[in-house]
C-alpha cells in the first residue's frame, strides 16, 4: 500500500501530539563535538550478526528495564495517556501482526537483549494485563512509559510513569518475586540482574524543545538538571539493591523525522540543538556514573554509548541495509506518531525493510535488531 499523500489537518494534529511523545536520532556537528569517530566498519559486523541465542544458557539472573518508548513493550496500555501504540499498524510485522503496545512494527531493543541472554524471547511489560507466570516473572520485565523523561515536568505533561513511580514499581515487583520464588531468587536477580535504563529523549525533544516548558534554561543548564535526576535515579536503583546497571545515553535526536520536519527547514536538515543537549547530557553522565563507581564499589555501572553508531546508521543508511533514513514506513513519515500511525487514517510504506524510522520517532524491528547487538556486543558483556 503506498504511503499517503501530506494533510494539512493531520500536520497541524501531529504538532499538537509531538509534545507527549519519544524520539531517538543523528547530526554530523553534535558526532564531532562528542569525538565520536567513524564506526563503518561496525556496520556489515552488526547488520549481519542475526543470531538468536534464547536456547543458550541464561547469562544473567534476569533483565530489568526502566525507560521510555523506545523500550516500553505495553506498560502504556492501561494507563489514561494518549501515548499508546497498542492499535494497527503497530505490531504489522510481530507475532500474529498483533499490536502490543510496542512503538514499533515489531519486536524492540530489549526483546532482543533478552534473547541473546538467554533468557526469553520477549521481555513483558510490568503491568502486562495477564497475571505473568512464574518463570516469566523471574526472568525479567520492562517498567518503561512511552513518554515520560528524567525531567520531573515531562511524564506530568504526557501523562505517563514518572521514573520514581517506576522505581516503586520495582520494589514491588521483588514482593512478588519473593512470594513466588523466595527470598534467595529475589537476591539473585539483584546481585546477577542486568538492570537498563533509557530515557532522556522526551525531555530534550519534547518538553524543552516543543513545549518550552523551560525557557529559563539553555542547552548546558538544561543537560545539568537531567544530568542531576538522572544521577539520582541511578543512586536510588542502587539503594534498591541493584548491582550490575546499563545505562543508555541520548542519541542525536535532531535527525529523528519528526525533528527534520519541526526544526529542519525547509530541507529538513538535522535540529542542531537538540543534539548539543544531547551531546552535553551524555558527557555529564560519563562524570556522574564515573563518580558514583567510586562512591559505590561494588556495583557495575556502564555507560552505553548509541550516539555515534545511530548517526552512522542515519547518515549512511545503505551500510546496513537501508534505503530511507529521513521518514518513517507509517504515513507520510514526516510527524505521524502514536494515534496518527493508525489503520484508518495512515498506509504503509510498501518495503518496511528498506526504512530506518517505523514511525516519525521511533525505529523499524529490523534497525533495533542492529542497534541491540551493537549494544550487546559491545557493552553488555562488561556487565554479565
């Protein structure tokens, strides 16, 4: 089905959206302010490793995910928000063309993780709406909001999980791991868990850059207050009892479609705001996770770095795989998003294979498929 042509209406709805949704993606001038060097040779490395390894012994006691969109796999579901991803044509291209909640055709980053860990091959949301079995529970689930950022203003403006929220989601997730399995299970997925956070993006794109709800800031001043929520969510999970910590930094999300489109232009160039905020987040948090290693010497903290391998993927798509890398598959590509990617109003695009972006912010499966093991190959298994 070809994608539809532009609508003056669905553009100006879109604008309004913008505001409580999650990007991810690229710019040349924020990859060399990060000292980012050229990763093309990781690309063919990547794009070809394919590899299922669900069948393998687990290597960790159990995946813990705090987060956004890109790695909530429903929690947003039953949630008053208008941040869903649980209606077609999410879901076209995962098990039975089902929709789950993913914004995503398909499966996301931490399914992935998930299964090259050997633990399972989806990994749930928290608040799935059928009670998770036992071994399900055990090995792992994604606390994550489509939607919600470090900034304490960005879950309240999209009406999502606050991190803190999340957090006490945790805590009550080990009370029902200890119910259902013991104490010494619950202090085994503390002790050997891999716990991931990822968020930030709505914070930049959303409610600094669209909203302006804090025009009192400018770039350096605003990456400090996520640097300090975001230190201090990390601190909390480790008073929590976690031990082994993944933490995501920003990607250049200036070059994400929907950012192309709002502040690109008229060539829909990449934001180059939005990356010199995400470039200076991402240096603050290497000091902050380097000081918190000292402060706590027995957790493993690493910081995984996207931002350079996701601009390479954006500005030389053709290396692994694609043909477009400023649109999504979803509609026009250019600011569709949550219920503006929809069966009624939106088409797809003909090859999703040959696309980047599924919808104007987030990834198709087959871009997280080599995003997440970039990820595990390069930083997972300094945690495990």
């Amino acid at each position: 089905m070809r994608q539809q042509e532009e609508m003056p209406h669905l553009i100006s709805c879109s604008l309004l959206l913008l505001v409580l949704l999650a990007p991810t993606n690229c710019s040349a001038s924020a990859r060399a302010a990060a000292g980012v060097s050229s990763i093309s040779s990781a690309a063919a490395a990547a794009a070809a490793n394919t590899t299922s390894s669900s069948k393998n012994k687990p290597q960790a006691a159990a995946l813990i995910v705090f987060g956004d969109s890109i790695v909530d796999p429903g929690n947003n579901n039953g949630i008053n928000t208008i941040v869903k991803a649980d209606f077609p044509p999410y879901g076209d291209d995962f098990l039975n063309h089902r929709p789950t909640g993913r914004f995503c055709n398909g499966r996301i980053p931490t399914d992935f993780i998930a299964s090259r860990l050997g633990l399972k091959d989806l990994l749930p949301p928290y608040l799935s709406p059928q009670p998770l079995d036992k071994p399900d529970l055990i090995t792992g689930v994604s606390f994550a909001s489509g939607g919600t950022g470090f900034d304490p203003l960005t879950p309240k403006l999209a009406s999502v999980i606050s991190l803190p929220d999340q957090l006490a989601m945790f805590r009550e997730y080990l009370g029902k791991v200890r119910a259902a399995a013991g104490d010494a299970k619950a202090a085994e997925i503390l002790s050997r868990g891999v716990f991931a956070i990822c968020a930030g993006s709505d914070d930049v794109a959303n409610t600094y850059f669209t909203m302006r709800a804090r025009s009192n800031y400018d770039y350096a001043s605003y990456a400090r207050l996520l640097v300090q929520h975001a230190s201090s969510f990390v601190e909390d999970l480790i008073h929590a009892g976690a031990r082994r910590v993944a933490f995501i930094g920003i990607p250049p999300i200036g070059c994400v479609p929907s950012q192309r489109t709002m502040s690109g232009g008229l060539e829909r160039g990449c934001s180059q705001g939005h990356n010199e905020v995400a470039v200076a987040y991402n240096a603050g948090m290497v000091r902050e996770l380097a000081a918190l290693r000292k402060k706590y010497p027995g957790t493993l903290l690493v910081f995984m770095d996207i931002y350079g391998f996701l601009y390479d993927m954006m500005m030389h798509p053709r290396s692994y795989g694609f043909t477009q890398a400023t649109k999504g598959c979803c509609g026009t590509g250019l600011l569709e998003v949550s219920v503006l990617c929809n069966g009624v109003t939106s088409a797809v695009c003909d090859d999703v294979g040959d696309y980047l972006f599924w919808d104007s912010y987030h990834p198709t499966e087959k871009a997280y498929k080599i995003l997440a093991d970039f990820v595990y190959d390069n930083y997972v298994k300094l945690i495990i």
